[in-house]
C-alpha cells in the first residue's frame, strides 16, 4: 500500500490520485516545443510583414514574394554567389589571421609578465579604438580592396582573442602547473596536454563574439571600401532603393551565421565534452 | 620504539651509509623576503623508508616538501634527493619522483585512464606502455569499470584512487604525499591510507607524508619527523608494525605534548 501511495499524487482537496501515463517526447506537450514556438513566431512574423506590405510603399516593406526572389537570385546567381562567398572568405580569412596572432599574443603576455606589460596596454589601446575608424584608415592607407577588409577585421577582432587567452591562460589553476610540473614534463608536452587544453574554453568564447563582430565589420569595410562581397551589394541596392534586395541580403547573412555558430555549437560540444552538461 | 627530542633544528642520526640515503637535508634555510620558512633543517631519509612529517599549520611542512621536489632552491644549506640536487637538476628525477596531493589534481578534460597515462607520457614512458600499466593500476585501486568516467564523475575518494594510480604507474623510486587524505572523510581516508602503505611497501618505495594528522602521523609508517616553526625537528620517531594501537595512542599523546609545549595552543588535527 506504502508504495501505492509513494507513486500516486495529492489533489488539491486532498485526495490521491494515481498518476496518469508518461506524456510523449519527454514528457513535453508539442506545444512546449522549441521549435513550435519558434515557428509560431515565424508565422506571425511573417504575416504582419505581409500584411504591412500592402499598405506602405516597396521601399519601406517589400512583399514576401519580392524578397524570396530576391534571395532566389543571390543563392543561384554566379554573382549573388560569389559575392556571398568573398564575404565569407574575407570573415574567414580576417579571423583566422587575428585568432593566430592574438593566441600567439595572449599565450605571452599569460606566461611572460614583461611581455604582458608591453603588450596588453597596447592591445587594450586597439580595442578602444572606434571601428568605423579603422575602415576610414584602412581606406586612406591601402588600395587594395582585400588588404583592407583583412586589415580592419585584424584589428577589430585581435584584442578580443589576445585579452581572452591572457585570460583563459592565468585561470589555468596553479596546482594543475604544479602537479604537471611534479612529473618534470618537456616545454611541449606541458603546452599541449595542460595550457592548450586550458584555454581551449576561453577561445570558443572568444570565436563566439568575434564571429558576429567580424561579419558586422567586414559589412561595413565593403560598403565604403570595396567592389564586391555583400557589404558592396547592400550600397547597390540601396542605392536603387530596393529593399527587398537589402532583405534578402540581410536575411541571407543571418542564415549563414546562424549556420556557423551551430557548427561552431557543435565542435565546442565535442571538445568540452568532458564537463558537466550544465557547464557547456 | 624510540623517541629524540632535539634542540632546535638539530637532531642526531645513527651513523648511516650516504649510498643509503635517498634524502638529505644539511643545515637547510629557506627565506622569503624578511620570513624564515625553515631555519637550519637537518635530516635524512633512508631507502625504503615511510617518513611522516607532522606540524602545525606554518611550521614549514610544505616548504620542506617543495625543496625536495625542486620548485625552489634553498638560500642556504644542501638538499639533496638520491645525492642530486632537485632544484637545479630538475629534470633528472623525472620517472624517479612522484607527487600525490591533498587535492587529487586530476587534469578535468580528461578521463580516469587518461589522467594515469598523462603521468606516464610527462615522466617519458613508451606510450606502447601506457595501456597495461594504466589499467592495472586502476585495477588494483578499485576503479575497474570506471577508467573512462571524467573527474567530476567521480567521489572525492576515487579521484584521490587515481592520483594515486598516476602516481605509482610511473614506477618512482620516492613518493611525496602532501596532505593527500586530508581533504577525505574518515572512513575512505583510512582505507586509503591502508592501500598507500601497502602499495609502498609491496613496491619497496621510500615515501614522505607531509601531514597535520597525529593519528595519521603516528599510524602511517615506520618513522614520523615532528616540525615547528621555522622548519625545525623537534621529535624524531621510531615506529615499527608491531605497535599496538594504545602505544601508538601514547605516542599520538607526545607528540601534542611537544607541538603544543612548541606553538601553544597548536593549529593540529587530533583526530
């Protein structure tokens, strides 16, 4: 009876109730859903959009129909393409140079604090600097269209990764130094199996922010200094006043992020695997 | 058994064979800025010898343990582990020298199996190696079947099993406990204790325990060395297996004697 008892639940009037079968999905109605609520949202999204369409000129909200084609035209277009995809080179570019040199600077100024006291003020200098300065510079120093969208995102994500290894490398915990050390491990050893390990966490944040922050600027590098990429189509078609090409790009872009932050998601998930599921 | 009191940082050793000796002390001082963390220290540690070393809080236990693992050199006066300096020869006790500390320290990005070969591959085992030795010393500390479990999946006791494991897999000549069952409850300590002992014994190791356990201090091996501060022998120690546990009571008894005649009113474990 004990048991019966233990198992059953209390109404609000007292009485014992037995519980009913599990609900399906874990326990989830469907409406509790992620995804249905993000897809609800969608359609009221989308909705009022088109409904706020039919009263307001093409300028100010394009119809649904126009902005499909026109992401129709950017995702099968050689030029809607490869203009995507120099923007992409360009993010991927820009940040794979900055996240090298600002490993590179953080792992010095972690371990060295002579290095640390050279470095950092000025590294702290460059992230103070307004990035709309560094396109205007950028445009002023280099003709080269490349060389100054590389420059700009060099400089606007490179603290974020330097300041973050600096970080992650001095929150390694001591005792774990001292307990490697204990085993006398070669420089190498100790770098790959105790520091790399240790700021592995503090960089997946760092590519995180830069992610965002270097599309945002490599948008904004395009639009005054470059001929391609999709910075360089959203001046074209604001300048013709086509919003429903600015949507589509926008849209587009938003799409692609959304792809590499889950990639992004993922490969952190693999590599933290280790910590509890409450900690990743 | 037998007891020497000393005068302060003095004590007189049998006459001993230096081949012997796996660690020796000699008229060792150690400052920090203006403070005098050990002061004139001299002892020696003979081959296959279980060595605690007791002492309130401050009185110098850990500087000791860190000028024998070589983090530090001393400012004046000789140590010497297995007739080497460890501080300026740092290198040559790798595989010979082997840490467990209160906390376990186990790298937390990696699993049970993989936290007892890291030691292995810092100490410059064959990796071909790893495997057998890793798995066996898991084995033999009662962690079968949870080699792959990460660190935070493990109790407190098991995370200490496998400090241990890294430990001994690297086969070192001497071991070096800092506090390493202090951090546990009473129960797993002392059966952790019990497996320590007998894992030292069975592999002919010297070991030293630093402690601030008297019963630990007293129970654990055949000789505890009493500290005060700075860093002075105030009571050496002959124990032998045979004690019983009311000598070792009355020993335990001393030794408060002496450390709280020494420091007052003693910062020290009784239990």
């Amino acid at each position: 009876m004990t048991s019966d008892v233990k198992s059953a639940e209390r109404t609000r009037h007292g009485h014992l109730r037995r519980p009913g079968p599990e609900p399906a999905a874990g326990g989830r109605k469907w409406h509790e859903s992620a995804y249905v609520r993000i897809g609800v949202l969608a359609l009221i999204g989308l909705a009022s959009w088109q409904i706020a369409s039919q009263y307001t000129p093409d300028y100010i909200i394009p119809p649904l129909a126009d902005v499909g084609n026109s992401m129709r035209e950017i995702l099968t277009t050689s030029n809607g393409l490869s203009n995507l995809s120099a923007t992409l080179v360009r993010v991927a570019l820009g940040l794979a140079s900055a996240f090298a040199v600002g490993v590179v600077l953080g792992l010095a100024t972690g371990a060295n604090k002579t290095a640390a006291g050279y470095i950092l003020p000025v590294v702290r200098f460059i992230q103070g600097i307004p990035s709309l300065s560094w396109v205007v510079i950028a445009v002023i120093w280099f003709q080269g269209v490349e060389l100054r969208v590389w420059f700009v995102i060099i400089l606007v994500t490179l603290p974020g990764f330097a300041l973050q290894t600096d970080d992650s490398y001095r929150a390694i915990p001591a005792e774990l130094r001292d307990m490697a050390r204990s085993f006398r491990p070669s420089k190498w050893s100790m770098f790959r199996d105790v520091t790399l390990p240790g700021i592995t966490p503090g960089l997946f944040t760092a590519w995180k922010v830069n992610l965002g922050l270097g599309i945002r600027m490599v948008l904004v590098a395009e639009l005054v200094g470059a001929s391609t990429g999709v910075g360089n189509a959203l001046l074209t078609a604001q300048q013709l006043f086509n919003m429903a090409a600015v949507v589509a790009w926008t849209l587009t872009l938003a799409v692609c992020m959304l792809i590499l932050q889950g990639i992004s998601a993922l490969i952190e998930n693999y590599a933290l695997r280790y910590r509890p599921l409450n900690h990743r | 058994m037998t007891m020497v009191s000393t005068p302060a940082g003095r004590i007189e050793h049998a006459a001993h064979q230096a081949s012997n000796d796996v660690a020796a002390f000699d008229g060792v001082s150690k400052l920090f800025g203006p403070v005098t963390a050990i002061d004139n220290l001299s002892f020696t540690i003979k081959k296959e010898q279980l060595v605690s070393v007791v002492g309130v809080t401050g009185c110098g236990k850990s500087t000791t343990f860190n000028l024998m693992l070589g983090l530090f050199p001393p400012t004046t006066g000789s140590v010497r582990i297995f007739g080497h300096d460890p501080y300026a020869e740092f290198t040559w006790y790798r595989k010979r020298v082997a840490v467990v500390f209160q906390d376990a320290r186990l790298l937390p990005w990696r699993t049970a199996y993989q936290n007892v070969c890291i030691g292995m591959k810092f100490a410059g085992i064959p990796r071909d190696e790893w495997r057998d030795c890793a798995m066996q010393w898991l084995e033999r500390l009662g962690l079968a079947g949870r080699e792959n479990s990460y660190p935070h999946q493990l109790s407190g006791g098991q995370r200490q099993r496998v400090s241990l494991a890294r430990a001994f897999a690297v086969d070192p000549e001497l071991i070096l406990c800092d506090e390493s069952f202090s951090a546990l409850d009473e129960v797993t300590a002392e059966r952790l204790r019990g497996e320590f002992v007998s894992l030292v014994r069975d592999g002919k190791k010297t070991a030293v325990v630093i402690t601030h356990n008297l019963t630990e201090a007293v129970s654990l091996g055949d000789r505890a060395l009493a500290m005060r501060s700075p860093g002075q022998i105030v009571a050496d120690l002959a124990l032998t297996p045979s004690m019983t546990a009311t000598e070792r009571d009355g020993l335990r008894s001393e030794l408060l004697g002496i450390l709280r005649d020494e420091d007052g009113a003693a910062e020290i474990d009784h239990e």
